[in-house]
C-alpha cells in the first residue's frame, strides 16, 4: 500500500482523456430510474485534484445518505488518532466496612465507548463478559452488600439521544438506536416471533434477548408468504417502555427475529449489573439509576477502568457495515476531544471546523443533522466528499480508511455493488461507501485506472421514486468500470 501511495503522489499526469468520460455520464442522465430525479457526481486523479474525469452538479447539494460517514470518520482518525481507546469506569463511593457493606454507592462512569458489551468490533467483550468483570472487580475490592444504589454517569454527553430529523418510522429499531454516554450491547435487544404459517395472519412476540425491565410490546405484525425479507418496524421513541410493531415479516414455522433499540441504554446497563450483583450474592437495597450531572469521583475508589477496541477497528465497522449508532456516537466524541459537552449540535460544530480547517467544505456546501446520514435533511455537496477522500490519501492514517470501505466482493456496506462483474482479479482495488435512505442512492470511493491509479469519485442519486430499483446501482456500477479504464497518455 505505501509503495503504490508514494508513487501515486509523486506522478504527475500531463494529459487526462476525460471529455469522452464527461460525455458518457451525461448520457446516463436519460436513465428511467432518474425520471423526475436529479444526479451528480464527480471524479479525478486522486493526487491531481484539478484533473477531473468528470463533473456533474459537483456543486449541488444533495442527500449523501450512509456517504456522510465518510466525513465523520475521517475527522476521528484525524483528530483523535487511530490508537485512540475510549474508558468506561467503575467507582465505590467508598471502602466496605468489616462485614463487607458499602455504605454508598457503586458508580458507571460512561466514556462514550459505543462498543461496550458489543460483539461487533474485534478485541470487544459482550456484555456478559464485561458484567463479570464489573462484578469481579466490586468482589475484589471486598463488598459484599451495597447499601445504595448502582448508578449510571452520562454526563460527558447531553441533550437529545437521536438527531432530530430522524423520521419516527426508523427510531425505535436497532439502526436508529438512541447515543449514550454509557453504551451497552450496541443499545439494541432483539424481539423473537412466534412462528406463523398462514398468511396475513397476526404473528405474536414470543420473548426477548436480554430480557428489558419495563418494556412491553404489542405486536400488530403480519405473516407474509410472499415476501422473504423482514419489513416489520418497531415504533418507539427513546426512553418509551411501550413499543408497538408494524409492518410483516415472512411466513415460518420456526419463527423469525427483529431488533430494536433500547429505550435507556445506561439505565439497562446498571439494572443488569444490579442483576448480576444479586447473581453472585451481593445485594442493592436501592434501584438503579441514571445520573445526567457527574459526581466528585476525587475521594471515591476506582475499581476497574475498561477499554475500548482501538478507534480505527470502530471505523473499521462504522464504514464497511455503515453502523449507525458508532457513527453518531463518533461525532460527539469530536465533540468531547474539542473539550466541549458530547452533544449533536457540539459534535456537528466540530466536524464543521475540521472540514473547514483543511479546506474540505466550504460554509454553504453543507447543512448537516447527524454523523451517521441516517437523517434524510443531511445535504453537502459531492465534491465535499470528494475532497475528503483526497485530502485523506495524504494522510498517515490511509492505510485504516482505505481499509474500512466496502469492496464488491465482501458483505460489508449492504452489498451495494452485489451485481458487480469482476474484471479480471482487480475487484478488491474497488473501495466504497454506499448509502441509501428513502429516496437517495449515494456512492463513494476509490478505485484504479488501468495502470493502477487511484481515482477517488462520488455518485449522488436524490429524490428517486423508489429504492427498490436496482437498476441505478447497474448505472454506478457500469461507471466505475469505465473509470477502471482510464488511462493517462502523455502528449
């Protein structure tokens, strides 16, 4: 990888054929799927920014979708670094007695770790790992009854959990799922069906994996025979216990699994550590509860600090499986390494002075909700994106950027290119970001030209009249073989 980089950044190309290139995008304007709709797109030589291929509406706002990760990602390798772990700890308010009592509390001090008790990330530990190891360390440190309460500390991070143009119909799932201080099994739980047959037929819940105290769910989901896929939606929004579920799902004998989102990640973080206390004979004599203000941890006792995986195995996730909830919770933590409060508006004003810092967006090219693309007001321009991935190919972190984008060949990023032909043996040289929301069809990456140089470019597809057809992803597929053609002539 450095050796292909240093010579991609040393070459200098004389002649770029790319008016034949620039004709053939604006033929596929004509394209069905693009009635009443608009595109743009632009690409260019990755180390010659003024040497484009093409450009089309380049300067156009659209709807970048799951693409927008490009931008929130890229900030946190740059600003935090890729070895960059995050903390959660545990505190006794004080030491036991001699009997062993804590009279006093046990405290979670959230860190922003979007992996804990995850099984996403590699080095992660689930969440019944990381409940042991709390419980081991409480044990250690001599208490055997707690006369207080376990509380949950999310002050690092404050205001509104979910951004607020995300639409009432995705944020009682596990893509939507609320950001938290305290994090804890990807803040997700799944609901398990009972199997159902006949079609059209009312399908009951049968239970849930963890168990969640206080929730309860009306099921109003439909067996569908003719439909394989799942197209049920829980309706919820944060901290709201009662969750009703619409839509259907196919028709089983065995049953069938959906995920949802917690409604209070940090408060079921504590009530199962409280659980697992009470499993190994320690009792609380108070419930579990969430703290929004910190309090003085200056003469409590740590009892154990847990760590996350490094960040660039998060973005490693963030991109190739364009996980929203890490996205979200990454652009607080632009927030927090800016020494502010982990708030979306803060997190959103430090992403903004990245971009504007290194000359990658100016002040109108983007208007921007979230970090994840998740909301469908999101706008910037494709050559924002497009900058960022060539300001990104100089940076020293390339090699876990590059590396955290989808290819046409693996599972990651919802096989947006499932279709794509293989040229010969360079298919994993394709490198992208696709996303998709109502609506919108986006795509952006790197891929090589003939002689092995990186071309960086970004497709937009906006007000679409449904996603459900796949032919645009043909027509974005057709272009990146055409790019993969490209060749530089000298004159």
């Amino acid at each position: 990888m450095r050796k292909i980089l240093l010579f991609l950044l040393a070459y200098s190309p004389l002649f770029v054929a790319a008016q034949p290139l620039q004709e053939l995008v604006q033929a596929q304007m004509d394209h069905p799927a693009l009635q009443g709709a608009w595109w743009g797109g632009i690409a260019t030589y990755a180390n010659d920014s003024q040497e484009e291929l093409f450009s089309l509406k380049a300067d156009t706002r659209f709807t970048p979708a799951s693409t927008l990760k490009l931008l929130t990602t890229a900030a946190a390798l740059e600003k935090l670094g890729p070895d960059h772990r995050f903390e959660t700890q545990l505190y006794a308010s004080a030491l036991p007695d001699e009997n062993g009592v804590l009279k006093g509390n046990i405290y979670v001090r959230g860190g922003g770790d979007m992996t804990l008790g995850s099984k996403r990330v590699n080095g992660s530990d689930t969440y019944a790992q990381v409940l042991k190891q709390w419980v081991r360390a409480i044990k250690e440190a001599g208490i055997k009854q707690i006369n207080g309460s376990v509380y949950a500390d999310v002050s690092l991070f404050e205001g509104p959990t979910i951004a607020n143009k995300v639409n009432w119909e995705n944020m009682g799932n596990y893509f939507a799922a609320p950001a938290s201080a305290l994090c804890f099994h990807d803040n997700l739980f799944s609901i398990h069906f009972k199997g159902e047959l006949g079609h059209g037929q009312l399908v009951k819940v049968k239970d849930t994996t963890p168990q969640i105290p206080g929730v309860e769910i009306q099921s109003f989901v439909t067996a569908d025979s003719k439909n394989k896929k799942d197209n049920a939606y829980v309706y919820a929004a944060p901290d709201q216990y009662n969750l009703k579920i619409f839509g259907s799902i196919p028709t089983t004998l065995t049953g069938f699994t959906i995920q949802a989102a917690l409604p209070n990640p940090a408060l079921f973080a504590v009530q199962a550590l409280t659980e697992a206390l009470a499993e190994e004979g320690v009792s609380v004599t108070e419930k579990p509860q969430v703290l929004q203000q910190a309090p003085d941890y200056s003469e409590m006792k740590l009892l154990d600090t847990h760590f996350s995986p490094a960040l660039k195995d998060i973005i490693f996730i963030i991109n190739k499986r364009s996980f929203n909830l890490y996205a979200d919770m990454m652009l607080r933590q632009l927030a927090v390494a800016d020494g502010q409060k982990g708030s979306i508006q803060n997190g959103l004003t430090s992403l903004s002075k990245f971009l504007r810092e290194h000359n990658l967006a100016q002040e109108n090219d983007t208007v921007l909700y979230d970090g994840s693309g998740l909301a469908r007001d999101n706008m910037l321009t494709p050559r924002v994106l497009l900058n960022t991935l060539i300001f990104m190919i100089q940076s020293p972190h390339f090699g876990y950027y590059y590396r955290s984008l989808a290819t046409p060949n693996d599972r990651g990023d919802l096989l947006v290119l499932r279709k794509f032909l293989k040229p010969s043996n360079r298919i994993d040289d394709v490198r992208i970001k696709g996303g998709t929301i109502d609506g919108v069809k986006a795509l952006a990456g790197y891929v090589p030209d003939a002689n092995g140089r990186f071309i960086a470019f970004v497709f937009m597809a906006n007000n679409l009249a449904t996603n459900k057809d796949e032919s645009l992803w043909r027509l974005h597929e057709n272009l990146i073989k055409k790019l993969m053609e490209q060749k530089i002539t000298e004159e």
